[in-house]
C-alpha cells in the first residue's frame, strides 16, 4: 500500500522547494517564486517570513519592473548563515580556508609549520584553526565542519588515512583532530578534493578524469559527477602506475612510476620558482624548454595510456595548471597522436576551471553540499 504524503511533508517539500530557488537564482521576488513553482501567495508569502526569522534568507532591496507602481522586493539567502572549513596539511604548510554557502572564499591563512604525526602537532593545527575562526568572527553554531585534505588515500568514511607515505602517517585517525575541535570533521584525498571543486566550478561535467599535476601527481575518477573511490580506496591512483622498472625511485619505493616523470620536481624547481621557469619556457630559454618539453611527452604518454582505458574528458589541475597555455595542450595533443592506434579528435583536454585554492575549497565544499541537500 502507497503511503501518502503528510501535510507536514508537504510544508517541508515546500521549504526547500523555495531556499533552493532563491539559492540558484541569487535574487527573486514572490512573483518569480509563484510562477516558476507554481504555489499560492499565502504559502509564499508563509514560507519566507520563516526563513527570514530563522536568518535563511534576507530581503535584498527591489527588483526593477516593467510594471507600473511600487517595485518588488527582492529575496536572497544569506550566504554566511552557515559556512565551512577546510584545511589542507602539507610537509611544511598548514593552509586553512572558510568558505560560505555558494563555495566563495571568506577568508584564508597559511602557517609554515612543519608536519609530524603527533598530538603535540595536531594540537597545534586546531589551535590555529580556532584563531582563524575568531578571526573572521565566525560563531561555533555556523561552522558546518572542518575538511582536511591529504596527502593520502582515505577510508571511504573519511576517518582514517589508509595509505600515508608522503608524509608519513598511514593510519592516522580523523580522532587526532576532532578531539580539539567541536565541529564535525573528516580526511579527505586531496585529489578528490580538488575534483569536488571542479565538479562545483562546473555544473554540466559528469565524467572526467582529474590530474592534479602539483608537488606531486595524483588524480581523481569522476563519474556521474560522483568520485570513485573503488574497492580498496585507491582507484586513480595513477601516479604509482610502473612506467620505467629501471628509473627513479619513487616514493612509494618501486622505480619509474608516472610519479617520478610527471610531479613537480622533474621540472627542477620548487613550487615558488615556477614564475621564473614559465618565464624563462616562454622567452625560449633553451634549457628550461627542454625541461619542459620532457615532462609534456612524458604527461602526453601518461595521458595516452589513461585514455585509452577511459575515454572522456581530462582535466588538466593542480599548482601546474594556470601556467598551460593552449601551446601546450596542441603539443600533448601531437603527442598522443603519435602514440595511439585511433585517430584522435581534438577535444578531451581541458585546463581546470578553478586552479587557485581548489584543494582546501574542495574539503571545505562536502559539508555546504549536505547543508543544501537538507536544509
């Protein structure tokens, strides 16, 4: 027997109905609401005096109209009704960042702080990440939660880091933080991170396959714009894929992964020289085009191999991707040409939408997604 829908359900179905108009469409007036979702005045009208009470929504001055006469007034959400945090722990850098409900960026700080799997250290974190809070005078009943991005793959639950190597804490638990902390609080990839944030710079994608092409290479596997994680937590994890037995060592211990030919350090700068590299690539600088040009035919034979397994778009991200130019991608287009056995057509490389702060946005964003789905 079907159950039917209580009025209660209805009332609440017509509450989201409403927030979530108001949120798409940033500023709306009753007349807009009743048309586009075909509901009465008082129902309206009851609603937004609601959400207004609870500080959902605010009135946000009048509208322009063709109609004669007094101007609508105009509705939108309170972006920083709630808002979220999210850390991203790297070797010798804490970056926290506070978003609000449309994922925009309310403030952010970076500590130089070394990282070690202590108590002493996670301590430390919190404590900054508490300051940080007071800094933007943030109260504890608007914070959503915090997201910590990691060098690491995670447990689906978010709780534990299964494998750690690069900084060395496989199998930290997310309890080390959330007993100094009184929000909600969850490890994520920081690869998927930077995918989730992808996924919210671009509504339309639905499948791709995110490189992260940073300190160090990592990618992430979108599907039905959802990440993969797999079975064992380590789908995407094309960066331990065993290009040259006899190359470099890895950090993962085996020699010539995709790691030791397409991270950051082969192109033989830190992270804070590559303005001075890209400068030198684009004034043809012998040198450093070499450099560079080795590692787009290595990326070009890396992509190579992941496409031939799954065919759609590739997204080009991390701290490499606002120095792309669209010279390169014809180059690594060029590239794969000569190394697959299909004729490829042009148009499954794309350079990130969103490359600047992607990875703390990303662990940030999961929890203003809840707070939409819910609310």
């Amino acid at each position: 027997m079907k159950k039917s829908i209580t009025p209660s359900e209805i009332r609440q179905t017509n509450r989201q109905r409403i927030y979530q108009y108001i949120y798409q469409k940033q500023t709306v007036s009753q007349q807009d609401i009743a048309y586009d979702l075909h509901l009465s005045r008082p129902t309206i009208t009851t609603n937004l005096n609601a959400l207004k009470e609870e500080g959902l929504i605010h009135e946000a001055g009048q509208l322009e109209s063709e109609v004669v006469g007094r101007k609508p007034s105009a509705y939108a959400i309170q972006p920083q009704y709630r808002v979220s945090i999210g850390v991203e722990l790297l070797s010798h850098l804490i970056k926290i960042i506070a978003i609000d409900l449309y994922g925009q960026k309310i403030h952010r700080s970076v500590f130089e702080v070394d990282f070690h799997p202590t108590d002493a250290y996670f301590q430390d974190v919190c404590s900054r990440i508490l300051q940080f809070k007071d800094t933007c005078q943030f109260r504890d009943e608007q914070i959503l939660g915090v997201g910590f991005a990691m060098q690491g793959l995670i447990s689906p639950d978010g709780q534990r880091v299964i494998y750690g190597k690069i900084l060395g804490c496989t199998g930290l638990h997310v309890s080390s933080v959330k007993k100094y902390l009184p929000y909600p609080c969850r490890f994520i990839h920081d690869a998927n991170s930077a995918a989730i944030a992808e996924l919210w710079a671009a509504p339309n994608l639905k499948d791709a396959f995110y490189l992260s092409l940073s300190r160090h290479l990592a990618a992430a596997l979108i599907l039905d714009r959802k990440i993969i994680t797999g079975r064992h937590g380590h789908s995407a994890t094309i960066e331990h894929i065993q290009i040259d037995p006899d190359g470099e060592r890895c950090y993962c211990g085996k020699r010539g992964c995709l790691e030791t030919l397409c991270s950051l350090r082969t192109l033989q700068c830190d992270l804070e020289d590559l303005d001075a590299f890209f400068e030198k690539v684009r004034s043809e600088d012998r040198r450093a085009q070499e450099i560079w040009i080795t590692y787009l035919k290595n990326l070009a034979r890396g992509i190579n191999m992941l496409h031939l397994v799954y065919d759609k778009t590739f997204i080009l991200g991390g701290y490499l991707a606002p120095y792309l130019q669209q010279t390169d991608i014809d180059y690594l287009y060029q590239e794969i040409a000569e190394q697959t056995p299909f004729p490829e057509a042009h148009d499954f490389l794309e350079i990130s939408r969103m490359p600047k702060h992607n990875i703390a946005i990303g662990a940030a964003l999961p929890y203003v997604q809840q707070f939409l789905e819910q609310v």
